[in-house]
C-alpha cells in the first residue's frame, strides 16, 4: 500500500537550523503537509504545499517539494527549545479517503 | 484494525436535523481527539479530551458539541450544521497525560449536509 516514511528521532543545537525530511509513494497525493505534536496535545497544523509546488515559506519554515524523488522537507531556521516536539509527515490525495501519516519525527533542541 | 472504532460510517443530513457520531476505543487510552478533514482543507483539530475533561477546542462553532462521559467513548453532537460542514470526521485516542503519545485513529465518518 501507500506509504510515508520519515526518520524518527533529530537532535540539534539551539540556533542551528533543522531539517527533517519525508518520502512519500502516493503519485496522487494532492496536499502535503506538516503536522506539529507537543506533549499531551493534538496534532496542530504547521504548513502545507500543493503538489505543483516546488517551494513554500512561512517565517521560520520553509518546505521543498521534490515531486520526482517523492521528497518532502520541512526546515526551520534559527532552532528554540519551543520547537521540541514530534512532527508528522501526511500525504492526502484527491476526496478525503486517502490521508497517510508517516510515524513521525521527534525534534530534540538542547542548548 | 487500530482498536478504535466509529459510527456510524456515512451520515447523510438536513441543516436542521440533530444527529450523534460516536468513537469507541478498546485500547485502554485517556486521551480522545475529534478531527475534521474537508475535501479542500487540512486535516484540522477540533476538540481534545485528557482524562474525561477537555483541554482543548479549537474555536469550533457551538454547532459541534462533544461529550466524554468516559475514557473509552467519545461522542460529536451536530445541530444545525452547514453544509460546508461536510467532511470526513475523525477520531482518534492515545495514552494522554502530559507525554507524547502515538495517536491511533479510528476509519472516520463521513458527514454529508443537505
């Protein structure tokens, strides 16, 4: 079946920047986006690109789409320990009956 | 099969009809999630139970009412909907307190309005 793949755990320094990175299999996926989890809470929206586009950026966050390779990247500038937290990967394609989580990344900021 | 399971699994109704989705768990979780996923929109947060108490709505218009009467079930009360309220509803539930917890999602319903 259709999957999502990310790597699971990410340590970096406070002010460095991060990047985590996602593959996908679904060649109808629609939407990609990127999802927040901090402890004890739902998931939260972080952005999202449409699958026509290349690039997307929203202040700190800048998403690269490279619809060839199935690769989906999410990098955040200047790294604080609020941004701890495990973010999720999803694929969503066409109707609503296609959405694929990957398992997630846990982003680890230390000092 | 995830262990968490809704109903029903279509719903077709008026503006002015009241209807009930219901989630069930059989995992042993404390935390409960409702989720809204439109056909042109992300997949967005609605309500979250921890231990039978809310501690999270997301703006959600008084239309959408939650009710937790227990760990293991989970129900969304609809009145007066829209029809831009159409959408696939999801459920989901996960261990709950204060860590990360893997979240396990229930097949959805998918709401019609009329």
């Amino acid at each position: 079946g259709e999957d999502v793949e990310q790597s699971l755990f990410l340590s970096v320094r406070e002010g460095d920047s991060s990047v985590i990175n996602c593959t996908y299999t679904d060649s109808s996926s629609t939407y990609l986006y990127w999802y927040k989890q901090e402890p004890g809470a739902g998931l939260q929206l972080l952005t999202y690109i449409f699958s026509n586009m290349d690039m997307k950026q929203d202040q700190r966050l800048t998403v690269l789409l490279n619809k060839k390779d199935k690769h989906l990247s999410l990098r955040i500038a200047d790294t604080q320990t609020g941004d701890s937290a495990i973010y999720f990967c999803l694929s969503f394609s066409g109707g609503y009956n296609k959405l694929i989580f990957g398992a997630g990344t846990r982003l680890a900021v230390h000092p | 099969e995830t262990g968490v399971t809704q109903t029903p699994r279509h719903l077709v109704m008026g503006m002015t009809n009241k209807k009930s989705l219901k989630c069930e768990q059989h995992l042993g979780h404390n935390a409960m999630y409702w989720y809204k996923q439109s056909a042109k929109k992300p997949l967005e947060l609605m309500f979250v139970y921890n231990f039978k108490e809310q501690t999270e709505n997301n703006s959600v218009p008084s239309r959408f009412s939650p009710e937790c009467p227990n760990s293991s079930h989970l129900f969304l009360h609809l009145h007066t909907l829209q029809p831009e309220d159409s959408a696939l509803y999801l459920c989901a539930s996960s261990q709950g307190g204060g860590d990360y917890n893997e979240q396990f999602f229930g097949p959805g319903t998918r709401l019609t309005v009329l």
